[in-house]
C-alpha cells in the first residue's frame, strides 16, 4: 500500500512540476520577444520628452511611428523640448530600428554624441534649426545607411569631417548656416549619390576640390557666404544635372564665360559678389531655364547680346557692378512681355526685376510697344552712360531707377509723381516741374505765349504803369551797382528761417561780435555763436576786417552766398541767410552743437563717445555730401578745403560740410582754377607743382580726413611713404585710434574698418587721374562684401590694401 501510495504521489509530482517547467518556458520565450520593445518606450520616457503618456501606448504617441511590430521607426518633434534637453538625454541603443530622426526647431543644446552611430538602420537625420555646438562628430560616417543629412542653422564650429565620405548613399547633406571652417575634404568626391549640397553661410576656405566631378548627380550646390577662393576646378563643369548654382559672397577668380553654357538645365544661378571676368552673357543666354540670374559685383564685361530674350522665363536679371558696356539691345523687351514664367502663371504676374546698374552701358534706351500683356516690372539703370529722353511709357513699370546717366529733355510730371524726383537724379540735362530738375524752356515758353495772348487786353494797363515800372528798374539797378562796386551797403537777408530776425537782433545777441561769442577762427573769418530773441541758436560767420576790404574776399563771400542757397542737402550745412554791411559781412548758418569733428576727436571723452561705428558713418555721410556737390549740383562745385575743422556735428552727433569760403564755382568750360587754396596737410600733392585744382583734389583731403577719423589723429608723415616702393611693414591694428575698445569684438565691424581704409588710400594716390570720384566712393560704401574672418585682421598690413588684395575697389 505504501509502495501504491509513493507511486501516485511521484505521477501527481511529475504532473505539476511537468506543467510549471512548460509555462516557464513559455513565459521567458515572451518576455525575451516583449523585453526590447518595453526598452523602447523606457528610452522615450527616460528622455523626458514625453510625460504622462502609457508606455503601451508609445505607438499612438504625437511623433512616434512604429512598425507592424511595434518597433519604433520614427521619431518626429516639431516643437520646443524642455529647457536644456540635449540629444544626450535619448539612448540610442535602445532604438536598434529607428529609421527617421526628425528633431526640428526644438530648442536642443548641447553636440551630437558619438552614439548616435548606434542607428545603424537611420535613413534620415535632421537636427536643423536649434542651438547645437560643437564640431560634427567623425561617427557619422558610420551611418552608412543616412539618405538625408540636415544640421543647418545651428552653432557647429570645426571642419567638415573626411568620414563624411562613407555616406555614399547620400543624397541630400545641409550644413549651411553654422561657424564650419577649414577646407572642403577630398573625400566628398566618393559621395556619388548625392543630388543637394548645402555648405553656405559658413567660414570654409580654400578651393573647391576636383573629386566635384564625381558628382555627376548633383542638382543644387549651394556654397554661397564662404571664404572660398581661386578658379573653380575643370571637373567642376562635368557637374551637367545643376539646376540650382550659387557660389556668391566668396572669393572665386575663374573666367566662366564659355564654360557656363554646360549647365542647359539651370534655374538659378548666383554668381554675384566674387571676381568672376569674362564676357558671360553670350553663354548664358543659352541657358534658356533660367529664372534667377545675379551676376552682380564682378568683374564680368562685354555687351547684352540680342539673344537676351532667350532667357524669357527670368524672373531676376541683376548684372549691376561690372564693366559691360554698349547699348541696351531692343530684344530685351521681349522679356517685359514673357508669360512663361512658372512664376507669373502662378502668381498672377510677378514682378520681372531688372538691374544694369553701375556699369558702362551707352546709347538710347529701346522703344516699347505697351499692351495689356507687359509684365509688372521693376528696373535700375542708373549709374550708366545711357543717353535721349525718358519715355512716358515707364509709367506702367513697378518701379523704375534712371539716375546718373545722360538723358536729356523734359521728364512728364507722372513719372515723377509715380516714383520720385530720385528716380531722374543725377541727369544734368534733364528738366522739369519738381526741384530740383530745372524748369524746362517749353515751360518758359509756354508762359511767353500765354502772355503775349494776354498783351493786348492789358496794353492800357501797361502803359499806365511804365513809368513806375521804368522807376523802379533804375533805382534797383543803382543799389546793385552800389552792392558790386561800393561793397558797402546795408543788405541784410534772411529765408528759410522759422521767426523774424533784424540786423540789430544779430548784433545785440553777439554785443556787436563780441570775443566772448567766438566759437572758431578761420583763414578768412571768425564764427560766433547767438541766441535771438526768439530762442533760436545760430552760427554766424564774419569775415575779418581786413579782409572785407578785399574785393577778391568780397567775391568769395557773395560765391558762398550764390551757391549754399541753391543747396539742399541733408549733410551740407543750412545756410538761413546773409548780411552785407558797411561795417562787417556775415553768414547766417545753422547751429552745430558738438562743435567740429576735429575738436571731438581731439577731446579724449568725446573721441570715445564716438565710437566705431559713428565714425564709419561720418565718412559714408561726409562722402555724400561731396559726391552732391560735385555730381548733382546744375553748376558743380569744388570745396577746396576738406578737412576734420571744416565737418560739424550736431547734438546726435550727426556730420555737415561746411566752410565754403574759399570755394570757387567749376566752369562748364574749364576744368581747373589757378588760385590754390586749403589747409596744409590736406592739400593734394599735385598742387606743389601744378595750378590744376580739379574735384580729385577733394578726393585726396576726403582721404587724409578718414585716416584721420580712423587713427584719431592727423596721419602725419604716414602720407609720405604711402605710395612709396617700399612701404613699411605697418600692421592696420596699430593704426586704429588706441581710445577705442577693438573693432574685434564686434562682428563685421572690422570688414567697414578695412573697405574704409582701402578707399581711403586709393584717395590718396599721387595721381589725381587714378583716384576714384565721389561718386565712385559712395557707391563702394553701399557694396555688399563678403564677411572676413575676424582672426585674421591682426595680421593684415597696409601694403595689403594699399594693393587691394584684401578688397578689391571696383574700377570707373
């Protein structure tokens, strides 16, 4: 019995322990399938990314995709993750299945973790638009598997990793828009599949590499504000699938002309801002895809050929800043009627942007046939050498810029209703109803008619009052010939002055030029400070004594007059009138509270309170100002005296020209004067042994002035050897006024620094011929240059931009 009792006792053990070795195998075979998966979702909550969510239910999270499995596949953020996530926070072993990392504008600190390299399986890797640091990580190039690289506009300093050449599967990688420097690595070349490269708005220097050619995939190369230099290689133009080309803001040299046709299916093409030459034009009209075409600030020439009207679905035509000359050919409007355009179907006609400006292109403009067809269009063509009248068809355009060429004749007042009397600028032939073109002779002789229809009907009244008029034409005549031969008459004048002024106002407020209200003393006069009745603060200029006795001063004195009254300005002082008198002559001026520019920079608490970037905008304001007086004036004229006494400041610290005492007006006939005049140490070369005064006279005391403005001091003897054989080894940074904090400390701040200097010394060659006007120098103040490496202006010398090998001065 005991035996039967054992026996079932073992069958009902072997039963049970049977069943409990069966489910335990069973449940470890699940949890080893589960356990993975269950990693996972802990990887998402452990990142801090999601809270409050059901693991179970990761797969419906917001961002999260899974496969059939239940294996996540996709990560997606779009939105701003908590206050200091880094991508630190995610275990990327944990994810073996991810495929797609999407963490987009999501506020990520910190740099990528060599881990990442763990997504063996990822295809896709964006992490643009947020605050990552740091250089990109060698791993990488372990993703071998990566179709789409995006890392733009984040904080990535370092160089391009070589392991990047590993990712030959790629097809997109976008860098642009970080702090990379150093060179382009060679091994990009063995990344045959990729069809979009984004390296712009970085600090890569050197050369684009030859194993380009490699990429005969490519479709949009995009490498625009680098520091890129030298030709573009050969295998470069094999790169025949380019449908988007921008290489602008670097530093490229190549002549493109013939090779760019290769390129048949480009779209955009961005070439501007570099040194490219060459006659492009007759290549790039074969390029017949064209819709963006910025050729601008080159050195590209030749002329428009006709076949410019090839180019029928542009959209942007900008050749400004080059040398192309010759006429506008008539076929270019055929572009102004094009209705190929993508663009123009889509949006209703969007506006056809034309720009020729600064360039050498002559003849008349071609005629225009106008219909319900023309496209709303934009076009600049100022600065050239374009010739005949301006047609009232421009009314029909968007917006229109025809200054500083030679057209002629009268400009219909819609036109400048439409756009402006700036639109006409700069056209000394051009007249019209709106100052301050001149009035036309047709208008004058519109008058005469009118009045000579009139003549009759009031005959009677004319006759009744000849003798009066008679009279009073004698008795002006009189005071005339008293004013120009007996000097001392009581002529006191003042206009565009807010509130009546006498002469005895004037001489009480000084206490008859008292020395106490001496505010400055001249070559030719002494300026005081009065206060009228009124609470207004004026300057008055008198002329010494002495010298009112001159008939020659006296003539200066009335030239003054003649022209500052004719001058509208916003940097040229406001002349509000004049006395002539027997006992003293005096200008009445504006008042000018921080006093001259010379008194500030001599001043060790004034000099700091301007600070960089008011200087900089002292010369761009002061250089206006004499580019108005020598180009937009109806009679140009010549300062002859330039100098840091002669530019005042107002309470904003804002620079006027002023002191045109010994200014002499420029004869249409003549282009020089025999009477020297200036302050020594601003005064030309030329004039030691020369009479020729000409505006590049001007030119040369603008250049002593902003040496001066940019060294704090009088530039000395530096004038002496500057355009000597051999010029001192002088690096810019010891010339910078040393009461300043470094120009390094702001970004782009040392890029002004340098053109300034560069215009600056190239006002100052010897020869007056090889100066740049005016006019010239404003326009380089305005041109946009490619940024320079902020390390690198300590080791810049003035040989180097006396040579412009650091910026280039576009030729006249």
């Amino acid at each position: 019995m005991s035996n039967f009792t054992s026996l079932w006792f073992l069958l009902v053990f072997s039963y049970f322990f049977s069943n409990f070795l069966f489910d335990s195998i069973f449940t470890y075979s699940n949890a080893s399938t589960l356990f993975p998966l269950q990693q996972e979702g802990d990887a998402l909550i452990q990142a801090g990314w999601w809270v409050n969510q059901n693991i179970s239910l990761r797969c419906k999270w917001k961002g999260i995709t899974c496969d059939a499995s239940g294996s996540i596949i996709m990560i997606q953020v779009r939105r701003s993750l908590p206050n200091g996530s880094t991508l630190h926070n995610l275990n990327f072993s944990s994810l073996p299945n991810l495929k797609g990392l999407y963490l987009i504008n999501s506020s990520l600190q910190g740099g990528i973790p060599p881990e990442i390299s763990q997504l063996s399986k990822l295809t896709s890797l964006f992490l643009g638009s947020n605050d990552l640091s740091g250089e990109v990580p060698l791993e990488l190039g372990n993703l071998t598997n990566l179709l789409e690289l995006d890392l733009r506009n984040n904080m990535f300093t370092g160089t391009i990793p070589s392991t990047i050449g590993r990712l030959t599967n790629l097809k997109t990688l976008d860098l642009s828009h970080n702090q990379i420097g150093g060179f382009i690595p060679s091994q990009i070349g063995n990344m045959k599949s990729l069809t979009g490269l984004y390296l712009g708005n970085n600090l890569i220097i050197g050369s684009i590499p030859s194993a380009f050619g490699n990429l005969s995939n490519l479709s949009n190369i995009v490498m625009k504000h680098n520091k890129l230099i030298g030709p573009l290689p050969t295998t470069f133009w094999s790169l025949t699938r380019l449908i988007w080309l921008s290489l602008s803001y670097n530093y490229f040299n190549d002549s493109v002309s013939q090779k760019i046709q290769k390129f048949k299916g480009l779209e955009i093409l961005e070439l501007h801002e570099n040194v490219f030459s060459g006659p492009i034009l007759f290549s790039v009209v074969h390029l017949t895809n064209l819709s963006i075409l910025n050729l601008s600030s080159n050195r590209f020439n030749g002329t428009i050929p006709v076949q410019i009207d090839h180019l029928e679905k542009l959209n942007i035509l900008n050749v400004s800043y080059n040398m192309f000359s010759g006429p506008i050919p008539a076929t270019l409007v055929g572009l102004l009627y094009s209705t190929h355009s993508p663009y123009y179907v889509l949006n209703n006609g969007i506006t056809l942007e034309i720009d020729f400006s600064h360039n050498f292109i002559d003849g008349e403009l071609p005629r225009l046939s106008l219909d319900n067809h023309l496209r709303p269009t934009s076009i600049n063509i100022s600065y050239n050498n374009l010739v005949g009248k301006i047609s009232d068809s421009f009314l029909f355009f968007r917006s229109v810029n025809l200054s500083y060429n030679k057209f002629e004749g009268e400009v219909c007042d819609q036109i400048l209703h439409r756009f402006d009397v700036s639109a006409v600028l700069g056209n000394q032939k051009l007249c019209g109803s709106i100052p301050p073109l001149h009035p036309c002779d047709s208008q004058n002789h519109g008058i005469f008619k009118m009045l000579m229809i009139l003549l009759p009907s009031v005959f009677f009244f004319v006759l009744c009052f000849s003798c009066f008029t008679l009279v009073r034409s004698r008795s002006k005549k009189k005071v005339t010939h008293e004013i120009e031969s007996n000097k001392h008459g009581n002529v006191f004048c003042i206009w565009d002055y807010d509130g009546k002024v006498a002469y005895d106002d004037i001489i009480e407020a000084t206490e008859d030029f008292d020395i106490k209200y001496c505010i400055g003393t001249g070559g030719y006069g002494s300026v005081y400070k009065a206060s009228l009745p009124n609470g207004k603060v004026v300057a008055l200029k008198k002329l010494h004594t002495r010298e009112a006795q001159e008939r020659t001063v006296y003539k200066s004195f009335q030239n003054e007059v003649d022209m500052l009254k004719e001058i509208r300005h916003r940097n040229i002082i406001k002349l509000y009138g004049y006395c002539l008198h027997k006992r003293s002559m005096f200008l009445i001026y504006e008042y000018m509270e921080r006093g001259s520019l010379f008194w500030v920079l001599s001043n060790d608490t004034e000099a700091v309170e301007l600070d960089w970037k008011k200087r900089l905008i002292i010369l761009q304001r002061v250089s206006h100002a004499l580019s108005y007086i020598h180009h937009d004036c109806i009679t140009p004229i010549i300062h002859r005296d330039v100098t840091t006494c002669n530019i005042l400041l107002d309470s904003n610290l804002e620079a006027f020209l002023s002191d045109f005492g010994i200014s002499r007006l420029l004869d249409h006939e003549l282009s020089y004067h025999t009477t020297v005049g200036g302050t020594c140490g601003y005064i030309a070369p030329e004039l030691a042994y020369s009479v020729v005064i000409s505006e590049k006279c001007d030119v040369y005391s603008f250049g002593v002035v902003a040496l001066e403005v940019i060294m704090g001091k009088h530039p000395g003897e530096l004038l002496t050897y500057l355009w000597s054989k051999s010029i001192p080894r002088i690096f810019i940074k010891d010339l910078l006024d040393s009461r300043l904090k470094s120009p390094l400390l702001q970004i782009g701040l040392t890029q002004s620094i340098l053109l300034t200097l560069t215009l600056a010394f190239a006002c100052l060659h010897p020869n007056p011929k090889a100066r740049p006007t005016m006019q010239h120098l404003t326009r380089e103040f305005n041109i946009r240059r490619p940024y320079q490496d902020e390390l690198a202006f300590n080791e810049i010398t003035i040989d180097q931009l006396v040579k412009q090998e650091i910026y280039y001065v576009h030729q006249i």
